[in-house]
C-alpha cells in the first residue's frame, strides 16, 4: 500500500508508510491482540486495544518471580467476568486463590471495563479504579485517538489465560486475545479483525496490589502472535 493507506488493527493500529509496515501505538500497555512494542496513536488508523507503553508507570512494582502454588480441591476459584451482551469471553480461567485470586480478578473487570470504553468510546467510570500507570494511560489513549479519526469498535473479543505466576504484592498473568470476530467501522467501511495481522496476539499483564491494599493493572503489555 502506499502512503495514506489505512488498515485498522486487533490489538495494535497498523499503517505503512513508503512500503513499510508501521505500528501506531497506544502510549501504555494494553488490547488489542499483543504487539510488544507498540506505542502512541498517530495516524488515522484504529488504536487496538494492546499497544505497549513507552516508559514504565511511576508507581510500577519491581516483579519479583515467584513459583506458581498449586491449587487445591478446597480454593475459592476466581468468578468468570465474561460479559456475553457486551462482547467479551474469557476462557481457561486460573484455578487460584489469595492474592493470585485477587489479581486476576481485578484484571477481568479491567479488561471487561476496557473493552466497554472501546465500544462505548467513552471512558468507563470504572477505569480508574481497576488500573493505574501504563495501563490507564493506555485505555485513555486508546479512546482518545478513535474518537479523534472516528473508528468505532464491535463484535467479540475472547481472552484465553495460558499462565499466572507470582504472589504477595505483584501477580504476572499471560494469555492470547483473538479478536478475530471484532470489526471496526469508519464512514460506513466495516473491517473484520479476522483480516488483520494482528487479530490473535499475547498480552502480559502486570497487576500489583497498590499502598491502599486494592489491586490494579499497571502494565497490559501486547507481544508474539498466537
């Protein structure tokens, strides 16, 4: 394509500019399919959901790899935020308790309230409540740039979690989002995510439990097809 080409993105806005492929970042971590390196919106391409932060949050918690406990029969499992009316699964949900529990949580309604601002294209009052640093900085990019060149957001998004590890204070959870059933609307031009590149990536998410006590998504950092 040359330039001027315009080409929305699962997780990570997608342009190219003189032959090459440019990723159009969100400023922080998190959604769309998880593109490692993706930064601020620019462009008139879609802001997905997973671009990746420039810097690191102020308030970020050093991770401290820890070996994952083995559940027992008698651990309170973590309740499935999965919001079918609204567009969003999550599959292979961690069988923990504690912190862990606690984490991963906090980071299903912050992906549920994510995928709200993307759809709503508004920010959810929720938001800042469930994320602070990269994170929050990244949804409110995100919102902020498909208002601006006028994409909007539907269909479904699936989560399916592949790893959780670390406990106490900071909790690192690993899937793959398929966006593959999104589609992004501008001037009446529908584009499926199932054509993009992007449209199945992994994303690393960094939840650490805040001075206050309450848990919050610091970084939702997209990286390799999957």
């Amino acid at each position: 394509m040359g330039r001027g080409t315009v080409r929305p993105s699962g997780h990570a806005a997608v342009s190219r500019t003189d032959g090459r492929v440019r990723l159009v970042c969100a400023g922080a971590a998190m959604a769309a399919v998880l593109l490692v390196g993706a930064c601020s919106g620019g462009g008139d391409a879609p802001a997905p959901a997973s671009a990746a932060p420039t810097s690191a949050p102020t308030n970020a918690v050093t991770p401290t790899p820890e070996p994952t406990p083995s559940a027992s029969a008698t651990d309170v499992g973590v309740p499935d935020r999965s919001d079918p009316a609204l567009g969003i699964v999550f599959e292979k949900i961690p069988d923990v308790s504690g912190s862990q529990a606690d984490a991963l949580d906090t980071l299903m309604q912050f992906q549920v309230e994510f995928w709200r601002s993307r759809i709503d294209g508004a920010l959810s009052s929720s938001i800042g409540d469930l994320s602070t640093g990269a994170a929050l900085a990244q949804v409110k990019e995100v919102v902020s740039t498909n208002e601006k060149n006028g994409w909007t957001t539907a269909g479904e998004t699936t989560s399916t979690y592949t790893d959780i590890a670390g406990t106490s204070k900071l909790v690192i959870v690993d899937m793959c989002t398929d966006e593959r059933d999104v589609t992004y609307t501008k001037d009446g031009k529908v584009t499926s995510g199932a054509e993009l590149a992007t449209a199945q990536q992994k994303i690393r998410a960094e939840v650490a439990q805040q001075p206050t006590g309450v848990w919050a998504v610091q970084t939702f950092t997209p990286g390799d097809p999957c």
